[in-house]
C-alpha cells in the first residue's frame, strides 16, 4: 500500500474550517500521481512516449469523520482489481495519528474512503485500449 501525506490549507475548507467533500477526490488524485511517479510511471512521459494516459471513468466515496485546517493526513493507495485496460484503486484519507491527541502507537483515523476506477485511452481520441505491458510490468500487474 501506498502512503503520501497531505497537509489540510485554507484553500481546502469550507467556512466552517472543514475540508470540503470534493476535495478528498484531489486528495486522492495527487497520492495516486504519487504512487505512479513512486514506481517510475509519469504520466506525462507516458503520453509523451505511448501515446496514451489514464482517466478516471467511476469514483465511489464514503465519508466517516471530517478534516479540518491543518491537520496531516496519510492518503493511500492500492491497487484491488487489474483488467487489460483498467484497474480499481482503492484509497483511503487517514488523519495521521499524532494529531487526535493520542500517544505513538495510536491507530490512524479514518476520515474517507473509496474506489476509483481508471481507465489507460489513446490520447488523442480518447478511446479505451490495453494498458502498455511495460506500464503494467511497472505497477506489477497481471491482467
């Protein structure tokens, strides 16, 4: 599982000081960018080179507790389910444990939760095709 932490701006809350719910789909996008680049994967390279990139095609989110300005959140990734031209991630936003008050060996808290479905096209046309063998040999997939 991948982990790239996030700090909670201004720019990310609503009135109230807590982040707005679109904002978690950002959230999630920069960890996945992340874990992309983490295991060499640039997408702009890939466009550049294969001709192709990924787009997200299905999101599904479900909100448990709300993060507010400031706080460190943990955003993860894993991959649940690869195809020949898809794959499911599923991602989570965690509120690092250090900041609910608790001692180190504290559990992180979860503040959201979800699977984003993405999908490799052609990108001029933006038809779906196979995923490159060298990007999925990169992300260790099997179709």
């Amino acid at each position: 599982m991948f982990t790239w932490p996030i700090r909670v701006y201004w720019e990310d809350t609503d009135a109230g000081g807590i982040v707005f719910y679109a904002n978690y789909l950002k959230f999630f996008e920069r960890a996945r960018t992340e874990w992309l680049r983490a295991l060499g994967v640039e997408q702009q390279r890939l466009r550049e080179q294969l001709g192709g990139m990924f787009v997200v095609s299905q999101t599904q989110l479900q909100y448990h507790r709300p993060a507010r300005l400031d706080d460190l959140l943990l955003v993860t990734a894993r991959v649940v389910e690869a195809g020949r031209a898809s794959m499911t991630i599923e991602q989570t936003a965690l509120l690092k444990p250090q900041q609910n008050g608790a001692g180190s060996d504290a559990q992180a808290e979860l503040l959201c939760s979800g699977t984003i479905r993405i999908g490799w096209v052609d990108d001029r046309q933006l038809r779906p095709q196979r995923i490159p063998p060298a990007v999925m040999a990169a992300l260790q997939l099997t179709p």
